[in-house]
C-alpha cells in the first residue's frame, strides 16, 4: 500500500500532468484573492464614516462656494456668499441695455406741445408726456456713462421724479431740475443725488401666498432713505383650518449655535433644503447667536435677527417657513384640538428619503449634544447629498445691507477702484505670512498701485486695518475713501438704524463686524478695478506658506 501510494504521487508529478496542475493552482489562488477582497471591502462598508467636513483643508472647503457645484462645507471666516451671488449674468439682458440711441428726443432740449403754454413759465411741467419722459432717460443715460440702463420706471406726474434699474439690478429714482424757457422749450438742469427722487419709491405689493397674512409696513419721515421699503414681517397663519392642513419641519437643539456663519448657513439651508424636498414647511429659529469673531466684545452674542443680516422678505415669498415662537403659539392652540400629530428623529442618519411617506402633521428632528454628530448639516451627507440640494437662490444678503452698499457707490458716482488691504493678524504672523506686512505698507501700496490705478482716482478701501490714517501716503496719489466714511448710513439718524431697531423690539442695534464686512465686501465687488491682497499686492499664500497650490486645485 505505501508502495502504491508513493507511485500515486509521483504519478501526479509526471510531465503531462503538469499544465494540469499549474491551472489548478492559479484557479484556487484566484478564488482565495477574490474572497479576501470581498472580505476586506464588506469590513471597510460596514465601518466607514464620512470625514467631517470641518476638519477638511480650507481650499477644498471653500471651493463650494466660488463654484456651481454643491458639494463642500466652507469654514472660512469671510463673509459668505449668498444666493445673488451665483445667479449668471442673463445674456438677454445685457443684449437690452438701453442706449442713447434708442431714445427718440435725445436732444439736450425739447419743446413743449401743451397749447398755450406762452405767458406760464412757472406753470407745472407734465413729466409724463412722452417727449419729456424720453428728455428724462436721454439725460440720466449722458450724464451716467457708466452705467448700464436696462429699464426706466414711469415718471410722475408733477412731480420731475423717475426710477430706473442697472444690468445689476439695482433700483434708484433720482429728481431732476427741468427748466421751461418762454419758446416753451425744457431743458434738464441737474440730476439730484442718489434716491432724491421720492416720489417715484415703488410702493411694494401685496404678494402673499393663501393662508398667509403680511402686517403693512409704514415709511418712516424725516430718515435718510437710502432704499425701498423692505416687508420683511413675520408671516401669520390665518385660521386654524390652514394651520391643521399644513405640515411642517423643525430642527431642534444641535450643535451649530454660534458658530461662524458660515457653518450657520451651511446646516441651515440644509434644514430648508429637507423641507423643499418633503414639501414640508420649515420652522425656523430667527434668533441667531453672533459668533465672538464678528463682535466688539469678543464675545458669543445672542438674540441676533436673521433679518440683520439676510433677505427674509425674499425667503418668506419664494419658500415656506414659519417663525418658530408663532408656530408653537398655534400648535399649543389646535394641536389636541385638531389631533394633530408629531414624529420625532433623534437620529441623523434617518434620511429625508425615509421620512417621505410620513403623514404626521409636524417632523421634528432632535440633535443631541455630541459634536461633530450634532451638527444639522450632517442629515444632508452620504446618500442623501445627491438628493437634497442645498437652496442657495433662496438666500439673499439683507436688502438694508445692500441699500448702505448702493448708497455708498452712489456717493463715489459708481465710477472708482477698489483695493482690499489684508493686515491684522496676518500681517503679524510672520512664521505664515512673511512677506505680507512689507507688501502692504504704505510705500509698497504706491508702488505696486502705480501700474494698475491712475493718479486722482477715486480709491475704495476695504481693509481690517483699524487705523486708517495708516493708508494717509496714498492721498499724494488717490482719493482714498473707507467704510467709516459713510458712517450716517447707519447711525442713529438713518433708516437703517430705525427699521433694526423695530426688528430688536425697539433696542438699538450695533453695526456689528459681520455687517461691516458684508458692506465692505460688497462695495468692493462694485469698483472697475478690483486689486486683491492676495493675488495683487503679495506673494503670500492666503492661507499661510506653501497653501498657494492646495488652493488653486
């Protein structure tokens, strides 16, 4: 038997049984590799988590937010960009633009057709007649060379008062100074100063969704007017019949109370986004807890208004949401009354997709007190990303912001440079920032300026650097212009300050460092040339040494 078996062996060894075996072999080290590699993807499957977006490298955090795509959590400290920030300029609008040429009367005069009008000089001139109406939009379009008219509103009558909007859509109405001679001809004299022309303030409509009323809003007298009125009130249900037909979505508790803003929008909108998707109401919080970097007193402040800094008029109208204390008023009221009922999750991972057939009149999603998993955000990651979109086109910067924003370009005629200055703790931070402090001095400032801006140009700054009188060698040069300039926008004589003022129930509000920079930035964003600090002035890295390439990939 031993004999036989060592035959049996050595016969399986023989030459034309090797390519046998050779097959065999590589067949089962196949089948073994292809076993270990299921085994090691179902271990990596069932153990992965997605990286926390916070603690990603900043250029990759913040390149959501310069592009189309929805993907990234920002958590840079700059303002951050809003809804009307990434609408494309429309091609047929810029195909509109109204030219001088496209004005019947472009004359720098027109003569009166009103019979009789010989002996009555001083009589009221009809700004409604077409032929002034055109003097008028010939005038505004010879005089503001640079700006782009795509539309004229109609003019007053008795009152020389007119309105118009830019290819940046923004409104103005401006008076004009006309002149009759005894030929019965008119000229335009002057053009009166940003929003002179008040006559012809659009009064805002009345556009409120069935089931929602909007309290009236009243102008103020006596203010500085620097913009439309702004309906930002809270929207009311109604009746009771359309609060019990409604459904709803609340987001409460969580991990995201003051934090930067960013971080604030980046759940937000996520919230918003979950209540588009299940065609739910959002409830929202309209106190807002101003994070310490954007603060006088380097504190964490609370009992911010979402309207200080955001477009809610614009919100209300175009999603539906709700303030949360009127809410819980009318739940409290016809909650047991109407049996209506509540579903709570406690879980993030349970995804908008699985709470789309729940029929309970309000979705309540409950956070914990664990960060990073407390964080509203995190509902939106995973499978759900490709779902729900974050709605930016919702969310708009504050039409008061923007109202300062325009006043402030008005003043410099719409025709001037800007320079953003970048020092602080950067430019004292010489380990990250080496080359920053020298290359944002004055004397640098003039050189590196000297090819790019014209001498007696008018130079908007927009700079952290406290102490202004530090920018004074570059007055030989420009006509230098800050944000503390135009300081009456919002001090306790403007429009501004009043209106915030009604919105804090009747505290004044603080011009906070959020604002500031909001207006900064924005005035910035409307000069002819933009000079950057970190592109234009210096070799350093925005984001410290050696981040130069991680930022531009």
């Amino acid at each position: 038997m031993l004999g036989r078996s060592t035959l049996s062996r050595t016969a399986s060894f023989r030459p034309e049984n090797l390519g046998q075996n050779a097959l065999a072999m590589i067949g089962n080290l196949c089948f073994t590799m292809f076993v270990l590699g299921v085994l090691i993807f179902t271990i990596i499957a069932a153990t992965y988590e997605p990286e926390d977006p916070l603690f990603h490298p900043s250029a990759k955090i913040t390149s959501f937010l310069t592009s189309q795509s929805n993907a990234t959590f920002k958590s840079d400290d700059t303002v951050v960009k809003t809804g009307e920030d990434f609408m494309a300029l429309n091609q047929t609008v810029v195909a509109t633009f109204i030219n001088a040429t496209d004005v019947e009367y472009k004359e720098e005069s027109v003569t009166e057709t009103v019979p009789n009008c010989e002996g009555n000089v001083d009589s009221p001139i009809d700004c409604t007649d077409p032929e002034v109406f055109h003097l008028l939009m010939s005038k505004a379009i010879d005089q503001f060379k640079d700006i782009h008219f795509y539309r004229f509103g109609k003019a007053v009558r008795g009152d020389s008062d007119n309105a118009w909007k830019t290819a940046a859509f923004y409104k103005d109405y401006r008076r004009f100074t006309i002149t009759r001679s005894a030929n019965c001809t008119l000229s335009v004299v002057s053009i009166g100063d940003y929003h002179s022309g008040v006559n012809a303030r659009k009064k805002r409509k009345r556009n409120q969704k069935p089931g929602f009323e909007k309290m009236p809003v009243k102008d103020n007298a006596g203010l500085l007017v620097v913009g439309e009125a702004v309906n930002d009130t809270l929207p009311v249900i109604e009746s009771e019949n359309s609060f019990s037909r409604g459904r709803y979505l609340i987001y409460m508790g969580g991990g995201d109370r003051c934090k930067s803003m960013n971080h604030f929008l980046w759940s937000f909108l996520c919230a918003l986004g979950e209540a588009q998707y299940l065609n739910r109401t959002l409830v929202m919080d309209l106190t807002i807890c101003l994070n310490s970097m954007y603060t006088s007193s380097n504190q964490d402040e609370e009992g911010k208004d979402f309207r200080f800094y955001f477009d809610f008029e614009h919100l209300k109208e175009a999603a539906s949401v709700l303030d949360k204390e009127q809410f819980w008023s009318d739940w409290n009221k016809w909650q047991k009354k109407d049996g209506l009922n509540l579903y709570l999750v406690e879980d993030f991972r349970v995804t908008p997709m699985k709470l789309s057939e729940v029929k309970d009149s309000l979705i309540m999603r409950k956070f914990g007190s664990v960060e990073p998993d407390n964080y509203w955000y995190r509902v939106c990651e995973g499978e759900t990303e490709s779902v729900v979109q974050r709605p930016w086109h919702l969310l708009w910067k504050s039409r008061r912001l923007l109202d300062i924003v325009s006043a402030i370009a008005s003043r410099l005629n719409w025709d001037y440079d800007a320079v953003h200055v970048e020092r602080g703790e950067k430019a004292r931070n010489k380990d990250l920032w080496p080359n920053l402090d020298a290359d944002t001095s004055p004397d640098a400032l003039i050189s590196t300026l000297a090819d790019k801006i014209e001498n007696g140009r008018n130079v908007y700054i927009a700079t952290n650097e406290p102490d202004t009188s530090f920018f004074n060698p570059l007055k030989d040069k420009y006509s230098t212009h800050f944000l503390d300039e135009y300081k009456d926008l919002w001090d306790e004589n403007s429009e501004w300050y009043s209106e915030t003022m009604k919105l804090n129930k009747g505290a004044a509000v603080e011009f906070d460092g959020y604002m500031r920079a909001s207006v900064d930035t924005e005035v910035f964003l409307r000069g002819k040339k933009q000079i950057e600090t970190f592109n234009d002035l210096t070799n350093d890295c925005k984001d410290g040494i050696n981040t130069c390439n991680a930022a531009s990939s």
